[in-house]
C-alpha cells in the first residue's frame, strides 16, 4: 500500500468548512444557522465555489448531502484570523418562527421523534413519542438532551452566528434571500438562484401559539432577541 494511502495530510479546510463557508475568490465568509434556510443556501455556494449543482449521493453505504459538505458548527470555532480580510454574512430569522419551523419539519414530517427514534431513557425521562407542539415546547430541554438532531436545529442562532452584529459586514432577514442571491451574482459573475430545500412540514401561525406557549419560546431564545433584530 502507498505512502499516500497510509499517511492522510492534514486538509486546513477540513475544519474550517463545519463553521463557515469561506469563499477567498470573493474574499466573503458565510456563517449558516440551521432552520435559517441554510440548506438552499449551502447549495448556492456549492454552486458559486464549483460552477455546477451538488447532487447528494451515497458514500460508503451512507448518504453524502449538502450538510455533509457544508456543515453547522458553533461560532466559537470559527477561524476569526483567516477572516480579517473578508466580507462577513449571515442571515436570521425571528426565533419563534424558526422554532415552529424545526417543530414541522423535524418533529412531524421527518418523525425524529417518533418511538422508534427515542430510547427507552429518553421516554423514561418523560419525552412522549410524536408530541403535539404543547408538549415539546414545555419538554423541549428533554428533548434536546435525548435527540443531537432536536439539539441542532433548536439551538439559539447566537451559537452559529456569535452575540454580535457587528461582527458582519451584512446581516440579511429571511424575507430578503433573494437580496443575498442577487449579491453573490453581482460579486462572483454566476448566475445564482435560491433553491427551496427543506420544505417538508405544514406552516404554522405563530399567533396560533397560547401566550404561554409564546413566552416559553421566547425566554428560551432570549439572547437572540437581545442580539438581533427581525422582520
């Protein structure tokens, strides 16, 4: 067996790829929050890196996607020394909405907390199978401690993006994505369009939320609201 086969370099990218997505040609950094439509937009900037669309596929008997490429990791391992000349974006969306939306999407269409997917523990702890909003808002920290998925995708945008705005050169809402689309055409020459990806789920109205439920969320995002405004 080759040396090269035995011996993997050391890919300074490897990393830095779970935090943000550093595009140098455009000398742009892009922090992504889930829930916050980083699924499209992780595969707009597969395309602005590679001039063509990701296509997921299988690796090893497991399933390659876009978040296996791009990942989501906590700003406190961003490479803040290799940005100092770069633009700096991110996008937020109102907690409460993101909230609702993990809940659709993550809950009641991909069924990550079905009884199939919750271990004898988790029930044992009081996490009842496929909760009705209710109960996974007042449960939610169980939740969160027995499903690293749950975990993920209701952790507090500030874990992804930092406590402070200032930090970025542009910080775009939900609503104006197609802004952002409209500025990396203009920056790197390529045609870019924002794919819809994860829009699996029924929509729900927040102000079908009690009040209760509507603080339960809110206090829990709290230092998001302290950090950020939203449309």
């Amino acid at each position: 067996m080759s040396s090269s086969c035995t011996k993997r370099r050391k890919d300074p990218t490897r990393k830095t790829a779970k935090v943000a997505i550093i595009v140098d040609k455009i000398r742009l950094a892009y922090f992504p929050s889930p829930k916050v439509a980083c699924t499209s937009v992780k595969y707009m900037f597969y395309k602005l890196e590679n001039g063509r669309d990701f296509v997921d596929g299988i690796r090893n008997s497991t399933m390659f996607h876009i978040h296996s490429y791009y990942g989501s990791s906590p700003f406190s391992a961003a490479p803040l020394d290799r940005l100092a000349a770069h633009e700096r974006i991110c996008i937020v969306r109102d907690p409460i909405k993101r909230f609702l939306s993990c809940y659709s999407n993550r809950v009641l269409f991909h069924r990550e907390l079905s009884e199939h997917h919750l271990s004898p523990e988790a029930i044992a702890a009081g996490a009842v199978p496929d909760p009705s909003l209710k109960i996974f808002t007042e449960r939610l920290n169980i939740y969160r401690k027995h499903s690293s998925s749950i975990r993920h995708h209701t952790d507090p945008q500030t874990h992804f993006i930092g406590p402070d705005p200032k930090f970025y050169s542009k910080i775009y809402q939900m609503g104006n994505l197609d802004e952002l689309a409209s500025d990396l055409s203009l920056k790197s020459g390529i045609e870019l369009d924002l794919p819809h990806a994860q829009n699996g789920g029924e929509k729900i109205n927040p102000r079908e939320l009690s009040a209760d439920l509507l603080d339960r969320i809110h206090e829990f995002y709290r230092k998001d609201y302290e950090a950020y405004s939203f449309v």
